[in-house]
DNA sequence: CTTATAAGGTGCAAAGTGTACCTTAAGGGG
DNA sequence: CCCCTTAAGGTACACTTTGCACCTTATAAG
C-alpha cells in the first residue's frame, strides 16, 4: 500500500471511511444544518461528484455511518447481548447500559440529526417503527422472560410501554445537558423502569 | 384599513403573523431543512431584507412563532391552568391533556425544528434547562402537592424524574406515528406515572 | 497486458445567503 | 395638517452550495 506518490486514489472501505470520518470531524465543527457535500468532500480530500454518486443527502450518509458504527460496536443484534444477570434490576441496568453505549459511540450530533429527520418524515417515522421499535420490544419480552422465568412478578404491559427504556435513553442524551454516568442510569431503573415493570 | 391599492405597505403585528403564516405553510410543503428565507419573504409577500432584519437564523423565526401560540393559547403559564381534580389519575391526565394540546398547536414541523436545533447546541441545551425544565419541575410539585395534601401516599421522587409527564408527551409526538388520543394519555398515565409517583 | 470499474476533474446554471445602500410608505407628534 | 422619524421595500453584489453532465484516468481483477 504505497500512499505517498502524487497519484494515489482509494477505493471502497479506505475511502469510505476517509468520508465518515471527514462527516464527523465536520458535524462536530459547523453543525448537522451547516454540513455540505462540499466541506465534507474537502476534508476527505475527493470530490463532491463521487460522493453524489453514492449518497443523494446528508440524511443518507450519516445513516450509512450510524450501521457502520452500530455492527462495529455491537458486533450483531442487541437482542443476542442481553444475559440474564440474576435480577430485573440488573437486567435493565445492563440494557441501559448497553443502549447507552451505542449512543456514546455514534455520537450525539449525528444521532440528533437522524432523529431529527425520522420526525421530518413520515414515511420515515413508520419505517423506524417497524424495525426498530418492534426490535426493541423483543428486546424487552426476552428481558421480562428471563424475571418470570426466576420468579418475579412482572406486571402486564401494553407493548407502547416497553419501549419505555429506549425512550428515556433517547431523552436523556437529546435533551438533558448532564452526563449520562452509572448513577443516571441506576437511577432510572429504580425510580421509573424497576416501579413500571415490576408488581 | 385600505389594502386593495397598488400600495399598502404591512407593519408591526399584520406583517409579523402573516410571516409566521408563510413560515408554517412553507415549514409544511418543503420541511425545515428545506426551508429559506428566501421562500418566506416571497410567500408572506415581503422581502428577505426586512426578515433578516429580525432574526439572524430560522431557528430565531420559528421560536418567536412557537412563543406566540403557546401565550395565544394558553393565555399564561401552564402552572396555573393545573387545578385539583380530586386525584392523582385525573390530575396526570388533565396535565398531559394540556401540555399535548400546546403541542398540537405549534404543530409537529416546528416542534421537532426546534428540539432538533436545541440539541445541535449546548448553549441552547443549557438555556432550555434553566427555563422550560425548571418550570415543568414547579408544575408537577404543585400537581403531587396535591395528591398529598388529599392523602394519597406519593413517592419521594429525584426532580429528573419530575419531567417524566413532559418527557413522554415529546416522545409520542417525536417518535410514534400514531394519534395521540385520550386512550393513550389515559394508557401513559395508568401504566408509567401512576406507579412511579403513587406509592 | 487488457479492460471494466470507480474515482477524480471541470464547467455550468440555479438557488440561497448576508450585507450594503438607497428609496419610500405609514403614522405619530408638534 | 404637515413634517419627520421609523420601518418596510427594492436593488445589487460577492460568495457558497447544489445537482448534473461530460470527460479523464488510476486501480485491480482477469
């Protein structure tokens, strides 16, 4: 790989990841509203025309970027991370946790922003409720199963309440201006989930 | 109040909403990223220089709007539209009834503008802290001062917690794509707030 | 070595921005 | 009732970004 000639032109995942990279450095610069094809295309050092071959909007790309970076740090599915720790309570604090995560790594600017356009949609709302939300309820049915397999008495819930925990993950990184740290997340288990999920 | 000659020149309040008019019509067809001053001025029949003489950005236009429905319909602050219903159920219900109807009013386009905008900035984020959560916290200590001077037994909760009413009302509008009718107000309330606030 | 593929370069018309500078209608005070 | 301050409207300009067309060329696979 010789990367020090005059001409040298990436390809595929070299160069996509040079592109990624450039959208983050410049989201956190100048904002998701004022990000361009332009700037991004200069920071990555290529141009604008491979770019709109490749991606019609901003939306498209930084949704390319938040998969990318989902299977990187997940490694497969959500639902295949979540073990029985011995307790509700310890259970829900792993999926915080590990939903956490996956909020940290991508990014608050580019997560707000793809929130921010699933709301402009429509179309794209009711996409996101078909898959990630019906995922996320599965999630919550293993977790439950696991506190009725060891005994606990799980109240019944209507569906729209599981998400519950996703929900307040998504509130507490987009709109409180503190830091999400273990204690946060402890307690949000025992003040709302733990109060809501358990008779 | 001749406006049939050739020249009529708007000012003050009329030139005002019939900007705020053209910015939720064009907020409407094209969207919020899409939106420009530009398409505003030549809507509301005016000019760009007299918007930008008002406000530096859109997200200064859109929040001017969203100040002046919320004091059009709710004639004040919220806290004092909160009366004692006889109950905690009914108290919650009759509080999220509220805080949805000022949503539905400023419409889903410029709700999700403006969180979206406020999330993108930490200054913003901060700002909103110290105004709109501290004033959601008073509203819920008068409505649980209440339910406990009725007797009923109500937990002694953290203030983050306090927002969870308002927390659920943004995520409904935000992230689901369905109506948000009275049988799930009712649902919110019997499923998430009564259990964490009723001991 | 050949060749299909994908990356890079250039040019262009259209739309939007932000600002400067000027003109002119509206409406209140004297 | 007229004058004058104020605020709205108009024009112009340099600049950035967009989306597209068309062409060139490096890269890697066969």
């Amino acid at each position: 790989m010789n990367n020090s000639g005059r001409n040298m032109r990436r390809r595929g995942d070299a160069l996509s990841e040079s592109i990624y990279d450039a959208t983050i450095e410049m989201i956190q610069k100048v904002g998701y509203t004022n990000l361009t094809f332009q700037q991004i295309a200069q920071a990555a050092k290529t141009s604008r025309t491979v770019m709109y071959r490749r991606w019609k909007t901003k939306y498209d790309l930084i949704r390319e970027i938040m998969v990318y970076k989902m299977t990187n740090i997940l490694g497969g599915e959500l639902i295949d991370r979540i073990e029985d720790t011995g307790s509700l309570r310890g259970d829900l604090l792993q999926l915080l946790t590990l939903y956490q995560s996956i909020y940290a790594e991508i990014g608050p600017e580019i997560m707000n922003a793809i929130l921010f356009e699933i709301g402009q949609d429509r179309k794209k709302k009711i996409e996101i409720e078909v898959n990630a939300t019906n995922k996320n309820i599965l999630v919550m049915r293993k977790l439950l199963g696991f506190a009725k397999n060891r005994g606990e008495k799980i109240k019944e819930v209507s569906d729209a309440t599981l998400t519950l925990p996703f929900d307040l993950i998504r509130v507490e990184n987009l709109l409180r201006k503190d830091v999400i740290d273990r204690n946060r997340l402890e307690l949000l288990v025992d003040e709302i989930l733990l109060p809501v999920f358990l008779a």
